[in-house]
C-alpha cells in the first residue's frame, strides 16, 4: 500500500472504524484507469482481432479467396461498384423501397393493431387467422407477387416493396394490438369517470400508452423490412438495387455478394437507427433506458 | 341539510365469472346518506364489497337493487358532481404533472387557459410548485398522489370518493397528506366518502364512521366522531378521546379477538 498510482490517489491510512469506512472510501474513490475505460479498450481490442482475423485468417485456414474475399478485396469492389456499376444508384433504389415498404407496413400495421385491439370480437373471430399469418413465412409470397406484378422495373420494385410491407406489418400489429390490450383498466376507468367519449379513451389513454410497444415493433420491423426487400429483389430477379448486385455476384465474385451485404446492412442499420432516434423524442418521458443494444429489440 | 350523496337499499350482485361458476353478492341493502360537507368514513374488512360502492356512487356501475343519489339525482352514468381519487395515483406517465392536472378538464373540453391556471394555482397549494414540468416517474410516491389529489380538486366536485387514497404510502408522508386533504376538504366546503383500513384515518379525518360487514357487505354500525378539529388531523389525532373510539371500532371488526387476521 506504500506506493500509490497516479489515478488512484486515495489517502491509503486504514481508519480505525474498519472495513466499512473502508469500502465506502473504496467505492468513492476515482476509478482506476482500466476501470473507467475497460469498455472502449475492449471494443479497440475485438475490432482489431476481427480486421485482421477477416484480412488474414481466412488466408491462413486456407479459404480460398473466391469462397470469401478478404476486406481490402471488398474494399476494392467498392471503389470500383461506385465507379463503374452505379452502386449510388442501386443503393438509391434498394432504400427507396425499405423505407416505402417499411412506412406502409408500419401504418397498416398500426391500424389494424388498433382496431383489432379496440374490438375484442374481432380479435378473438380473427386470431386463428393472425397467428397462421404470422408463423407462415411472409416472404414465400414473393413468387405471388412476381406473378401479378409482371417484369417491368416498377412491377419488380413494387414486388420487394410488397414483400417488406409483409413482413414488417406484423410485429406492429402484434405489438400494438397487445399493448392496447394491456392498457391498464383503471386508468381507463378514471377517463370514464371524467365522462370520456370512446373516442377521447383512445386518443388520451389507449394509443399514448401503447407507444413503447408500437416502437419495439417498429424497430423490429425497420430491421425486416431490408430482409424482405432483398427477397423480393432476388425473387424478382430485379435488374436495378443491391439484390441485382447480388445477383450479379453469383458470376462477378464473391467480393461483390459481401459488399452489397454491407450495404444492405448499413441501410438496416440507419432504418433502426432513424427508428431509434423518433422513439427518443417520443416516449422522453420514460426514465431513460438502455437503448444500445440488439436485445432491446426483444418485442413481444 | 341537504343531502349530496345517498345509497338507497343498495344490493349489487356480479355475474358469475365462469359458466357454472358462482356469482358474488358484494353488498346488501346498503342505505347511507352523506349531507353537504360531511365527512364520511367507511371501514370493513377486505373484500366487503367498499370499492363497489364506490364504483356505484362514481356512476362506473349500476346497482343491481336499489339507487344512488347525488345531488338529488340518481346516478345512471359518470357525472361531473363526483371525483374519484383511488389508492394508486394513476397519472399518466406521458403527461407532465400539470397535464395530468388538467387532465380531466382537457377531457370536459374547458378552455385551455382556464385549465392552466386552476391547475397551477392547485399544485402550488399542494407543493407541487416547483414540479410542474416534471413526469410521474421523477416524483416520490407521496407527491404524485398529491398531484392526483390536484386532478381531482380540479374538477371542483361536489363529492368526493376516496378509495384508500393514502394506503400505499409510509407513515409519515401519509400523515402529511391527511392534513392536506383535511384542509382541503374544510376550505372548499366538500362533502366526501373516505373508505380507509386505518381506523385512526378514519376518526381522525371523518364526522361519521361507518362499519361493514364480511361479504356481503352492509353497514353494521354508525360511530359519531364528535370531535373538533376536523380541519386538523394532526391535532385531532393527539386527544384522549381517540383510545375510546379505537377500542369500539376494533371490537365491531373483530381486531384482537381470536386474532382474526382477515380483516
Ligand atoms: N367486476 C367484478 N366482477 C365480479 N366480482 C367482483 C367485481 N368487482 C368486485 N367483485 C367482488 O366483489 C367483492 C367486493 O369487492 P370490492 O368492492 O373490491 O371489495 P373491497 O373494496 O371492500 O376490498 C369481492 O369479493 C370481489 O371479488
Ligand atoms: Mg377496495
């Protein structure tokens, strides 16, 4: 105890009250430096490993080089995507639809939620057909939708933008429908005895207080809908969007299927991102949550 | 004086929950009349139909037998003569405290002003002042439900019901709060109906205190409180004469003999 690190400068003589006095010294002393910044060493420490566990160890397990590129081949792909196969424009159309599909999904989401959840008849008569809906996989609709759309550009953009307003529609619809369901009776009672109309229940009571869910759903659905865009694309067999670089990647290489993947990802990543941002303004008067990481996107 | 709330033989029986299930008979040929600015006291054992009839004077529910009068009619719906204040404070989380205020009234679509500034004026005398801006979640337990305490003073109503309105709180704030209200009720000239477990609330707060029975519910015993100071709790807590009215309310309930532990 003789010595004493610079950050750690706590005077170091035991008082004689013991070992509480001692650990409430611990605990409001400074923190030490591999304390405070163990998360930011960490993270330096796993990006460098993944750079170059991706750039080299491939190569070192012996992977061949078209079965997965390394990152400074991917980088190359994309300066030369941008430079010669229009990549502004493919990532222009292939967000384009996300965000259309992901806005229809959501609004028609919503308001059956809220319909649904404001009529208990109608859910109990329709439930067997929403839960065969939602366990069915959304996207082998995809072929359907080729068929009534035909093989134009627009018909082929408007299959991917189907297929993600498909699948974004129910985990809103299942979120809201569920939170209006929760919705405190007694709080409704107390409208009541204000001698609300129904109409006055919804709009003050039942839709804010089915906000937190309406945004769980909305950030699962932000991540679907570039998963169901990029079905349909491919589905489709799209001649513009990422899901044409992906395709094109089945003869031009791998270095082009992991980039439009990146791009795709991105795009996911700004949709939540963008998500995550409104549902801050919106519900700011929650106590503050951990809105960081993925598994808050649990749902329900 | 004029009576502002009455249950005239009242009997409210549920429905069965379940097919084949039984159905409850909550309260039986209730008869109370509570007279402009009185204070009354309702007390029984859990479960003995108290909330019902709350739910019934508020206009939530209907008898099944009999009527409830206020003001002279009966009731057949919410009304704007009564306010309900209930053991959980039910703001809104959405709402600031001052919205939660108003909140009533946005509902009755007073003008937006006017609601403001009956709701500034309420928070300020409940301490609130300084928190108008603040959400549900940032308060103490003892100040949100003084904020629900202002939503329902706002709709400035002839009766107030009061369901356990201070069970969830510790001791002391709880008795700071019955002073509010006490003060509150005297000022404004209110008439209310306080259901309460703490007997010592119930004397230290009322004019009448009324005994229920097990279920089915019906008032067994009427106790005149008789003493000064209704306006102060705190004060009225402190006189000799409460040990008497004590010992009588906890021998109707049955507190202390074979250690009943349902009440
Ligand atoms: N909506 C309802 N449906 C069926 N039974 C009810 C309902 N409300 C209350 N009860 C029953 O009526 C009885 C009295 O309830 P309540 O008035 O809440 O009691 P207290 O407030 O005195 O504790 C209880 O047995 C309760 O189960
Ligand atoms: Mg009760």
């Amino acid at each position: 105890m003789a010595e004493s690190t610079p950050t750690a400068a706590v005077p170091t003589v035991t008082p004689p009250a013991g070992a509480a006095a001692h650990e409430a010294e611990r605990l409001a002393a400074p923190p030490s430096f591999w304390r405070a910044y163990r998360v930011p060493i960490w993270s330096a420490i796993v990006l460098v490993l993944f750079v170059a566990g991706w750039e080299w160890g491939f190569r070192a397990l012996g992977v061949p080089k078209y079965f997965i590129p390394t990152l400074s081949e991917i980088g190359s792909e994309f300066v030369r995507a941008y430079e010669r196969m229009d990549l502004v424009n493919h990532t222009a159309v292939t967000s384009f639809e996300v965000l259309l599909g992901f806005a229809l999904g959501s609004i028609l989401g919503m308001t059956m939620g809220y319909i649904l959840g404001m009529s208990p008849t109608a859910e109990v008569v329709l439930s067997p057909y929403i839960l065969a809906l939602q366990i069915a996989p959304k996207v082998a609709f995809a072929p359907l939708f080729v068929l009534w759309f035909g093989f134009s550009v627009e018909a082929k953009m408007s299959v991917a933008i189907l297929v993600a307003v498909l699948v974004v529609f129910f985990p809103i619809m299942i979120n809201v429908l569920g939170a209006v369901r929760a919705v405190d009776p007694a709080m409704i009672n107390l409208a009541r005895t204000f001698n609300a109309t129904r109409w006055q229940i919804f709009w003050k009571i039942e839709f804010p207080a089915s906000m937190p869910a309406l945004f769980s759903g909305l950030r699962i659905g932000s991540t679907l809908a570039v998963i169901g865009v990029t079905v349909g694309e491919l589905v489709g067999g799209i001649n513009r969007g990422l899901g044409f670089l992906l395709l094109s990647g089945e003869t031009m290489g791998a270095p082009l299927v992991f980039l439009a993947i990146i791009v795709l990802t991105v795009i996911g990543i700004v949709a939540y991102c963008a998500v995550i941002f409104a549902e801050r303004r919106v519900l700011h008067y929650m106590p503050r949550r951990d809105f960081g990481g993925m598994n808050a996107q649990g749902g329900k | 004086m004029a009576i502002r709330l009455q249950f005239e033989r009242v009997t409210k029986s549920f429905p069965p929950q379940r097919r084949g299930g039984e159905g409850v008979t909550a309260i039986v040929d209730v008869d109370v009349r509570v007279a402009d600015r009185e204070v009354v006291a309702l007390i029984g054992p859990s479960g003995c139909g108290k909330s019902t009839l709350l739910n019934l004077a508020s206009g939530l529910d209907r008898p099944s037998r009999g009527r409830v009068y206020v003001d002279g009619s009966e009731v057949t719906g919410p009304n704007s003569h009564v306010a309900f204040m209930l053991q959980r404070d039910l703001l809104l989380p959405w709402r600031s405290i001052l919205d939660n205020v108003t909140f009533g009234q946005e509902i009755q679509h007073v003008e937006r002003e006017r609601r403001r500034e009956i709701a500034l004026k309420l928070l300020a005398k409940y301490h609130l002042g300084d928190f108008v801006d603040h959400y549900p979640h940032q308060l103490s337990g003892g100040m949100r439900q003084r904020a629900a305490l202002a939503r329902t003073m706002a709709m400035n109503p002839d009766v107030l019901l009061l369901d356990e309105p201070f069970s969830a709180l510790d001791a002391q704030t709880k008795m700071v709060l019955q002073q509010d209200l006490a003060r509150t009720l005297w000022e404004e000239k209110k008439t209310a109906f306080l259901i309460t477990h703490d007997l010592l609330e119930a004397i230290a707060l009322a004019d009448r205190v009324l005994v229920m029975s097990r279920r089915p519910g019906r008032i067994v015993r009427e106790i005149a409180v008789d003493l000064p100071e209704r306006n102060n709790p705190m004060v009225r807590r402190q006189r000799p004469e409460i040990g008497k009215l004590m010992a009588e309310l906890m021998s109707l309930l049955d507190i202390g003999q074979g250690d009943r532990l349902d009440g």
